[in-house]
C-alpha cells in the first residue's frame, strides 16, 4: 500500500489522532494497573475487565477513580 493515497484532510487527520489516542491510552491503563497495587485483591481484576470491556469509557474510569483505591507508596 502505498501512504500517499490515504486521504490527508483535517478531518482526516483527527481521525486518525482519535484512533491513535483510542488505542495508546488504554495499553498505559493496562501496563498502570498491572504494576499497581489495590487495597483489595480482586480489584486489579475488576480494572482489567474493565479496560478491555470498555475501551476508552473503561479508561476514563480508572484514571479517574483509582487513586483511592490503590494502596499507598511506602
């Protein structure tokens, strides 16, 4: 395939940034709460499925309501 016959307009191109951002975001949600630690054991689980279930709402979720969950740094 060549690049240069994909369309280059700017709705286009916010396509393509939305797609990028509906992806990445996610796999950093993922590799965050594989490396957490959480108050209770199932919630990593819970935050999982989430994640996977619910791609960008699930994330949004997490980023947003986790910190309170999670165990402190020592």
């Amino acid at each position: 395939m060549d690049f240069s016959e994909l369309p280059v307009s700017a709705e286009w191109i916010i396509i393509y940034v939305f797609v990028a951002l509906a992806i990445i975001v996610p796999i950093i949600a993922i590799i965050d709460v594989l490396r957490s630690k959480f108050k209770r054991p199932y919630d990593k689980a819970i935050w999982l499925l989430l994640i996977l279930f619910f791609n960008l709402f699930g994330t949004i979720l997490y980023f947003s309501l986790s910190r309170e969950r999670k165990k402190p740094k020592s």
